[in-house]
C-alpha cells in the first residue's frame, strides 16, 4: 500500500539488529555474575527500541502522507495496528486514526 518496501526493508533490519546482540551473547544471559553485562546489553537494547520507535513513527507518518484515498490510508492503518503492541504504537494509532477521521469531515 505504501509503495515503500524500502522503509519497511530498513525498519525490520533495524529490529533485528537491535536483537541479535543479545541472541549471540558471550555470556550467559542468567547467571548473576554478569549482571554489569546484562545491564549494559539491556540499556543498548532500550536506546535502539526507541531509535526503531522513532524510525517507525517518520516511517509512518512519511506513508500516510503519500496516500491519496480515505480507503488506502485506512487499509494501511489496519496493517499497522497489527503490527502495534505497545503503549507508544497504540498513541500513535490513535492519532493517526483521528486524522483518518478528520479526512471524511
């Protein structure tokens, strides 16, 4: 729908990038004596969720400026949604949702 199969090639890299770190850890990932690693792998896991937060939402906004029907916008929406589970994704489907809604005013 987006015409951007780019973006979401960028997206999904970025994602896996950002878990593979802890998949290959050269250490183990349980044991308390490596707590100092633990943490310092979850602080760059949290820096780059929020860089691929920030990444969806240009993403996304970039997309749903380029759609030219109520329909398309709303089809991407859903496609979207569905991929959307926390807190930040669902404020910004709501948001989204109303400019959808504000199109058929």
């Amino acid at each position: 729908v987006t015409g951007n199969a780019k973006g979401i090639d960028e997206v999904l890299a970025r994602v896996e990038a950002a878990v593979q770190p802890l998949e290959i850890a050269q250490f183990d990932l349980f044991d308390r004596r490596y707590q100092t690693s633990w943490e310092a792998a979850m602080a760059k896991f949290r820096e780059n969720v929020a860089a691929i937060e920030e990444m969806l939402k240009r993403f996304m906004d970039e997309s749903f400026t380029k759609l030219r029907s109520a329909e398309d916008t709303f089809n991407l929406l859903q496609k979207f949604r569905s991929i959307q589970e926390n807190e930040a994704g669902q404020k910004l489907m709501e948001r989204k949702t109303m400019d959808i809604l504000a199109q058929y005013e």
